[in-house]
C-alpha cells in the first residue's frame, strides 16, 4: 500500500554574514496549495536552532527523522560556512 501525503515540506537553509545569523525558514504547505505555513528561525548556531526545532516541532516517524538528520548536517555545514566566512550553498 502506498502513502498519501496531504501536504509537503520543507526548509531553506541561509545565512547572513553581516548579522553572524543563521536563518532558516519552514515552509508547509498542502498538496491543493489551498493552505500554507511559514516559520522563520535565526539562530547563532547549530544547537540553538536544532533545541528550538525539538522544542516545537514533532518528530515521530522515519521520514521527520531523515529529514532532521539531513537538516542537522546542513545546519553543521551553515555554521562552519558562517565561521569560516564562506559562500554556504544549501545541498
């Protein structure tokens, strides 16, 4: 049996070198395009956006926990782009 997922998510991974900020935002939206949600977190690093997506976000099944550990290591890599003063591009 297939899944049918009734919406679809993702986040956009930046970060601004003047402010020393990482920004993320959360975009949801479902798959008639009728309902949309945006979150915008910015953050100084990578444990502070990833306590604050724990906090509010639920993750409860393989996919949410993919997903994370893919945004974890994006968050890792923003971070050290933002140290190391270089372009971040966003895998």
């Amino acid at each position: 049996m297939n899944k049918v997922y009734s919406y679809s998510q993702y986040f956009l991974i930046s970060i601004d070198q003047l402010q020393k900020k990482i920004k993320i935002q959360y975009i949801k939206f479902n798959l008639n395009f009728t309902s949309y949600t945006f979150i915008f977190l910015i953050g100084e690093n990578t444990k502070e956006l990833l306590d604050y997506i724990d906090y509010h976000f639920v993750i409860t099944n393989y996919t949410d926990k993919v997903h994370y550990s893919y945004l974890s290591k994006e968050l890792i890599k923003a971070e050290l782009c933002l140290k190391l003063d270089q372009l971040y591009i966003q895998s």
